[in-house]
C-alpha cells in the first residue's frame, strides 16, 4: 500500500476518509483537538477535529465539526467576534461542551444584556452556573427561565445535562416542586 493511501498519517494527522473509527479513537482525537487548540496550533486541531467528526457520537461529532469551523477561521485570519445575543448564546453553549464554564459566563452576561428577556439564555446561564458549583445562582437563573416560558421547568427535567444537578437542593425544589407539596 502506498503511504498516505487509506490509512492514518504517523503524524496525529487525519485519517483517510474511509477510515471508521471507533468511540474511543474519536474521545481522543477530539481531546487531542482541544488541547491543541487551546495552545493555539490550530491545523493539527483541525485534523483531528476533522477526523473525530467521522465517529460513531454524533454529539462528538458536531462538536467537532463547530471545532473544525473555529479553527478554519482562525486559520483565515478573519473570525468575527460575537455580536448578537445569539452569537454569544451559541458561543457560550460550545464553551460549557469544552467545559470552559467562567468564560462561558462572560459570553452570557453579554447576551442577557443584549436580551435580558430570552428565557434560553437563563437556562444555559443556570446550567452555566450548575456545573460551576453555584446552585444558589443556578436557582436565580432556572427561576427566570421558568417565569419567561414555563415549559423550561419540563425542558429542564429531560435535560441529561440537569439529571444530577436537578436533584439537589435548591433546584430540585424549583424543578420538582410536586415533592415539596406532598412531603
């Protein structure tokens, strides 16, 4: 076989497009992406953001391919910075999948200012400040979220991302409020 013809590069590089992976090798280069990006070198992430977006989680793969875009333009020189509220919104939302929770915080302050009565932001904000440890702040933001659209209540209790955080005080009280009243 010659090199560089379906197989994966030596070098970290991307994997031939036929080349399926598995969930494993697609946490890896995605985690490998992330941390490359992080420190800047932006065509290696691009690589491996690429090939995690071939693996079996779909979640991981669009994760993935919003990292490949970044890192794209990036690489151009000309990525615009968040204006709209939403901007901040959707950056705020792949800063919580990284994991990256304060400077998702500052993106969403600037959204709620932008939009202090979008109910979307205080869920994500909640969910901000959950896995930031702040439940009291979690509390303020779920609150608003279900004042503005009630629906969030429900929305929040299939979240996969509120299951345990929405079993402890003070959101389960908020989320489930049926257990206060018949305990």
């Amino acid at each position: 076989m010659e090199p560089g013809k379906n197989e994966p590069s030596g070098d970290g590089g991307p994997a031939a497009p036929s080349e399926l992976l598995d969930a494993g090798q697609q946490a890896r280069a995605f985690e490998s992406g992330a941390v490359l990006f992080h420190s800047g070198q932006f065509r290696p992430a691009l690589e491996l953001f690429q090939k995690a977006a071939r693996g079996p989680s779909r979640e991981m793969a669009h994760a993935a391919l919003l990292h490949a875009r970044m890192c794209q333009r990036r690489l151009e020189g000309s990525e615009p910075a968040p204006q709209t509220a939403e901007d901040h919104y959707n950056f705020a939302v792949a800063l919580i999948n990284e994991r990256r929770i304060e400077a998702a915080e500052q993106h969403l302050r600037l959204a709620l200012a932008q939009a202090p009565e979008s109910d979307h932001l205080y869920y994500v904000m909640a969910l901000c400040r959950a896995l930031g440890g702040d439940l009291a702040g979690a509390y303020t933001h779920m609150k608003r979220a279900i004042e503005l659209a009630p629906q969030n209540r429900i929305a929040a209790r299939n979240d996969p991302d509120f299951a345990e955080i929405g079993q402890q005080p003070p959101l389960v009280e908020l989320l489930y409020p049926e257990r206060s009243r018949s305990g």
